[in-house]
C-alpha cells in the first residue's frame, strides 16, 4: 500500500485530490496539510511514501517544504504545478523533488503518476520534464557530472543512463538493449549508488550534466 499525504492550500482542491486518490485500492491518503509546514510535520509524522505538494502556499511554500522533506527523510515529493513558472520547477528540483504534474492532470493520470513517483520507475510528462531538466542542468556554476560519480560508470550502465534520460521505462530499456528487466534493475541500482541519486530526476539532471542526452 502506498502511503501518502496531500498538501495545497485550498481546502477544495486538497479534498478533491484526497478523494481521487482514496478511489484506488492500492493508494492510502494518511494525511492532509494546508501549507509547506504542515507538509513538513506530515511527512516527520506519518513517513509517506509520496508526497502530493503545491508549490505556491502561504506561509511556508512547497519549495521551502519539499527541500526539509527531501533532506531529512525518504519520502518522493510529487509537485503540482503549471509550468507557466520554470523557476519554481528548476527551484523544486534542487530541492529535491522526484516528479512534476499538472494541475489540469485526469483522475487516472494523478492515481498513476503517485504510482510512478513512489515506485521510482520513469518520470512524468517526459518532454516537458527533459526540457527543464535540460535548462536547469545547464545552469552556470552547476557542478561537473564527474563529482557524482559519473567517471565510475561502466559503458552499459552509461547506457542505461542514456536512456533513462530520455524517458524510457524500464521495459522499454531493455527492449532497446535485448536485456531483461531485472538487468535493467541491477543496473539502476548500481547507477543510484555510483552517483548518489535519489531518484530518475536526478539520473536525468546527471545524465544531461555529462552530455549524455539533448532536448529533441
């Protein structure tokens, strides 16, 4: 069971969400919060495995909120926005959030995009998130892709990095490399571990750092 906790200002809208949610037998909505820092305690409290956050709330906002909840705990932070800010979004993943989703998301969409943050499988609207990915990775005074690890990397795990980076789910990478899944398992783990990533988001920012993937 998934385990997670839905955090936006407007009463509304947090119901509505909640509500989605609670429609799929393999979600648990433990918790509700109506800014970042009742997000915060939420996540200390109840240990989610996702996280549904807003980014523009009073008082402590969802930028502020997704760093606490990313550096103190395991928690995937799954961020609403619009994309009509790319600051929020590039300021979100430097605070260490694993997902992006539109507001205007269908109810299916939403219930699948927890799933996909809280398993860690592929990344969401992976055009749109290559993209900013792509912007924020190219940001002057980022580090060098080698000072995480990336100079460690075999060629298939470079690979296998690649394609992550454009968006591949597990199974489509090992079609493309005539592996089987579980290899593409094994390889993900190691990339984690080399590179010291949380999660995909984070292969990807390293992926593009190192040249290893472009914006089509």
């Amino acid at each position: 069971m998934t385990r997670v906790v839905v955090a936006d200002d407007q009463a509304l809208v947090r119901a509505g969400l909640a509500g989605i949610l609670r429609t799929a037998p393999d979600l648990d909505v433990v918790g509700e919060a109506a800014d970042g820092a009742e997000a915060v305690e939420a996540a200390r409290a109840l240990r989610p495995d996702v996280v549904l956050m807003d980014i523009r709330m009073p008082g402590t906002d969802g930028l502020a909120a997704t760093r606490e909840i990313a550096a103190a705990w395991t928690s995937r932070v799954l961020v609403l926005t619009t994309f009509d800010l790319d600051e929020y979004v590039y300021a979100a993943l430097r605070g260490g959030a694993s997902g992006f989703l539109l507001k205007d998301v269908p109810p299916a969409g939403l219930i699948d995009a927890v799933r996909v943050v809280a398993a860690g499988e592929a990344l969401l609207a992976p055009s749109v998130t290559r993209r900013l990915i792509a912007e924020f990775a190219a940001t002057p005074g980022r580090p060098r892709a080698e000072a995480d690890g990336f100079g460690n990397l075999t060629v298939r795990e470079r690979e296998v990095l690649a394609l992550v980076a454009e968006g591949l789910s597990n199974g489509e990478i090992a079609d493309r490399l005539g592996i089987g899944a579980g290899t593409v398992r094994t390889h993900l783990g190691r990339l984690l571990a080399k590179l010291r990533a949380r999660d995909r988001v984070q292969l990807v920012i390293i992926a593009f750092r190192a040249g290893l993937a472009r914006v089509p």
